[in-house]
C-alpha cells in the first residue's frame, strides 16, 4: 500500500473536498474524503504505479537504444 506523509494526505484530502464543492456543488467532510482517498489508493493506485513503471521503461528502452545508436570509436 502506498504511504503518504500527514501533511500529503491532509493536502489530498482538503483537494477532495475542494472537487466535490467545485464540481459537484456538494459538501464532503474530511472523514467521507479520506474514506474516497483510501479508497482510491487501494483500488486504483496500483494501476496509476504500473501505468507509471511502464512509462518509465518505455523512456529507458528509446534511451538506451538511442545511445547504442551513438557511433563508436
């Protein structure tokens, strides 16, 4: 499971809260917010860290090959 920081979660949670009153015209609490956040980190994270470690190995592999391109000498 992903760790956050006191300070990152409360941010995440006051951004929650900031969502649902722009966007939805609707009141969350913190603890509804940090319920949502929980949430999202176990269900979802795990596709936004693989998305994250894919991308990653993608930008590697062109490196990589761009430097096997280098001329050697």
């Amino acid at each position: 499971m992903i760790r956050l920081k006191k300070e990152e979660k409360e941010e995440i949670i006051r951004e929650i809260q900031y969502f649902y009153q722009d966007e939805r015209e609707e009141e969350i609490g913190a603890l509804a917010s940090e319920i949502l956040l929980d949430f999202i980190t176990l269900k979802l994270g795990k596709f936004y860290y693989n998305k994250g470690v894919q991308d990653s190995e993608k930008y590697l592999k062109e490196k990589l090959s761009e430097l096997s391109e280098i001329e050697k000498y």
